[in-house]
C-alpha cells in the first residue's frame, strides 16, 4: 500500500491537530529559560538606569568642587557708554568708567573709475603697516582689474583688509582699504600703488586715522587698542559702546551657588527615588522592584548614605545640616532655604569649605566624586555584577538553543509515530473492507440477502 503523506488521510483522525497540541505542550518547557532571560535582562536594564542616575549624581556634585561656584558675582551698568561682563575675580564695588574716545580703524577710499572689471595695469602695491612693517603685494598686468587688486590683497592676508564701493556717480567703483582692527598698531600708512597710481590715487577726504580707545575708571586715565577692554577693572571686560560717563556696579550673585546645591539636593534625591523603586517589595500583587535583594545594589544605597551622613573632617561646617541641608528619615534630602540662604550671605566661605574643600578633589563634593568613580569604573562592582548577568544571558541563549533541538526531535519523533498510526488505521480499515465485502459476497450466494 502506498505510504501516507499527509497526516489523518488514512485514518480520518485530525493527527495534525494533535500534533500540534504535543508541540505547543513540549514548546512550554522554553517559557521558563524564557522568563529568566527577561529577569536578567531586567536586572541590565536597571543597572544601566543606577549608573545613569549616578553620573547625573556626580555631575551634580562635581559643580560643588569648583570655588568659582561661590564666587559668582554679577555685574550692572547704569548709562550707556559700556557693556561690561564681570568674571568670579571681580571685585565688589562700583565703578565710575568716562569713555573719553573710541578705538578707531584706519580706513581710507581711492578715486572712483569706470569699470571694476577692466585691467588697469600691473605693479606693485605697497603699504607700512602699525608694527613698521611693510606689505608688498604684486599684481600682474593680465590680472590687474579693480577685482583682481581686491582679491590678491586680501589674499596676502597682511594686515590690509580691501573692498569695493560704488558711490553711484560717473565712475563709481572704489577700492577702500582698512585696518582689520582698531587702534594705531593696526595703523596703515605711506599707501603707494606704483605704475597703478594714476588710476587709484588716494581719496585724502576719505581717509579715517586710526585712533586708540581712551577712558578713565575712577580716575585712572587707561588707553587700549581696541573698544574691548580688559583689566580696567580686574575681572571685568568692557565694551565701549560711546563716549560718555556710565557707573558700572559689581556685586555678589549667590544665585549660582544656590543653584547648584539644589541641583544636588535634586540630583541625590532622584538618585534615592530611583534606588527605592528598584528594590521595591510588591506583596501580594507580586510586583517587586527588578533588584529586590540585590546585594550590589544594597551597598551602592550604603555607600552613598554613608557618605552624606558622615560629612566632612575640617572646616567649620561639617555636616549637611550645619549648610541648611536636612538628611530625612527616608534617606532624602531637604533644603532649608532660609538657613541655607543666611548662611551663603554670611558664611560663604564655610559652603564653600564644606562642598569643595580646601584643594582639588577636597570636601564633600570630592569624596561623592571618589566613591561614585570607584562603583562606575570598568572593573567596579556595577559593571562586574552587569557582565556576569550577561554571561548569564549567554548560558540561557545556550540553553535555549538545546532545549529547542530535543523539542524539534520529539515532535520528528510524535510525527513519524503518528503517520505509521496513520498507515497502521489505514490499513486495518482497507482489511476491514475487504473482509466486508467478502461476507457480503458470501452471503448473496448463499441467498441471505
């Protein structure tokens, strides 16, 4: 009899949908390699959001290293003659600042011609720069229009900036050249265009001397070359803007230092958030934080309660309270505004001891820095915990892939099981019919049907 090809033709059984049903059965036994794969990948995924909350921890606190966060200061001006822009070595005070003169560049305009495309001639084009240096610039006759000039000396890049103008008259075109910067040593002088010079001679009702900035801060007359000007007032850059008087008042800005401590109350108390709601214990509905009972994670939560519950060795303040910060019974953080306030518009100095210390790397903020380096780096307990989940991960991948083969194999095996049944039924039904008909045969013959 020929073989069976599809399951349940011989039979009339719906073997394939019994078949079906031993797979789904079998495929079961993957479900918990399955889920411990997610667990761990749980646990990954969670560390990656500790060590995230911790980086955003120690920049948080990494601003409260570095004293120039308790020395803002700010600066206001009344009048209009300068802009000005304190740094944290500005000295608190005010300041009388009398813009007598601007810084000027030099600048001078030839006489106009016809065309800023014709060739004029070639030569040598030669300038004295404010340092005593000379500039030549040498123009070839084939290349010697209005443009080209423009271009070759601005090419040279020699302390001569050159343009072209149109003045909207009969010959219009003039080239104008400039110091790139203010001041008398940018000067340009004993202008000579050579065999150039009956074209381009010199418009002397054009010229603009160069001319140095000149102001008095408090009495002290100051010159500069350019209308930026620095340590007229130590610490502060000022922007001549015009000539006249202007008062420009430097002053503590504590706004930067509060900033950055509620930053770090802010940071910390994320951090913590984020600790609570991985270790969660979720009772009866089962919806437990993904590192319950982790012992990693339990001595990250120590060690940086450890940390901001000892404080600081030396200074006067050495302990988050005596800065106005409260450690709770929860293990957050709570700002006392008002203390915090009073104490960085009286004691600055002691904030400023207490978060960065005396040196590099010093106070509360340098020893947080420490111990987070230490959990985050490569060989640290974070990243070695991380690498053996997936190490794991791999041993589950692995084990997966096993378990799927014997699978595949006991299916093969219910299949071929099924379709000899297949056959068997078929053929004890063919058997079946033919001893039927035989007796049916048997029977007409001898008369009893």
């Amino acid at each position: 009899m020929a073989s069976i090809s599809a399951l349940g033709i011989g039979s009339g059984m719906d073997l394939n949908g019994l078949l079906d049903q031993l797979a789904a059965a079998e495929r079961q036994k993957l479900q918990p390699i399955t889920q411990q794969k997610q667990a761990q990948q749980a646990k990954i995924s969670a560390y990656g959001r500790l060590e995230s909350a911790l980086s955003t921890f120690q920049d948080a606190a990494a601003k409260l290293n570095k004293t120039d966060t308790f020395q803002g200061v700010s600066s206001a001006v009344a009048g209009s003659s300068v802009n000005a822009a304190a740094s944290s070595t500005a000295p608190i005070g005010s300041y009388q600042v009398n813009v007598i003169d601007r810084a000027e560049a030099y600048s001078v305009a030839t006489a106009g011609v016809a065309s800023q495309t014709d060739n004029l001639g070639g030569g040598t084009l030669s300038f004295t720069l404010g340092s005593g240096e000379t500039l030549a610039v040498d123009i070839d006759p084939a290349q010697s229009s209005l443009q080209n000039i423009r271009d070759a000396i601005n090419t040279a890049n020699g302390g001569v900036q050159a343009s072209i103008v149109n003045d909207g008259s009969g010959t219009p075109y003039r080239l104008v050249l400039s110091s790139p910067e203010t001041g008398t040593d940018a000067a340009i002088s004993n202008i000579n265009f050579g065999a150039l010079g009956a074209d381009l001679a010199l418009d002397a009702a054009t010229e603009q001397q160069a001319q140095n900035a000149m102001l008095n801060v408090n009495g002290i007359t100051i010159t500069s070359q350019s209308n930026r000007v620095e340590g007229a007032i130590q610490g502060v850059t000022l922007d001549l803007q015009a000539e006249g008087s202007s008062t420009v008042s430097i002053t503590r800005d504590n706004e930067l230092t509060q900033k950055a401590v509620t930053d770090f109350v802010d940071k910390y108390n994320n951090l913590q958030s984020l600790i609570g709601n991985l270790t969660r214990f979720g009772g009866e509905s089962g919806n437990n934080g993904q590192l319950l009972g982790d012992s990693t994670l339990r001595n990250v939560q120590q060690s940086m309660r450890s940390i901001i519950g000892e404080g600081v060795d030396t200074g006067n303040a050495r302990m988050l309270r005596d800065v106005g910060i409260d450690l709770e019974l929860d293990g957050k953080l709570t700002l006392d505004e008002t203390k915090f306030k009073e104490m960085i518009a009286n004691n600055m100095s002691d904030v400023s001891t207490f978060f960065a210390g005396t040196s590099a790397g010093g106070g509360l903020s340098g020893k947080i820095d420490l111990s987070i380096t230490q959990l985050l780096q490569s060989d640290g307990p974070i990243k070695n915990t991380t690498k053996g989940l997936q190490d794991s991960i791999g041993r589950l991948d692995d084990r997966f892939v096993r378990m799927e083969e014997s699978i595949g194999k006991t299916i093969d095996r219910y299949r071929t099981q099924f379709s000899q049944l297949d056959s068997m039924i078929a053929n004890m039904n063919s058997t079946s019919n033919y001893i039927t008909q035989q007796f049916d045969m048997l029977n007409a013959q001898l008369g009893r049907k």
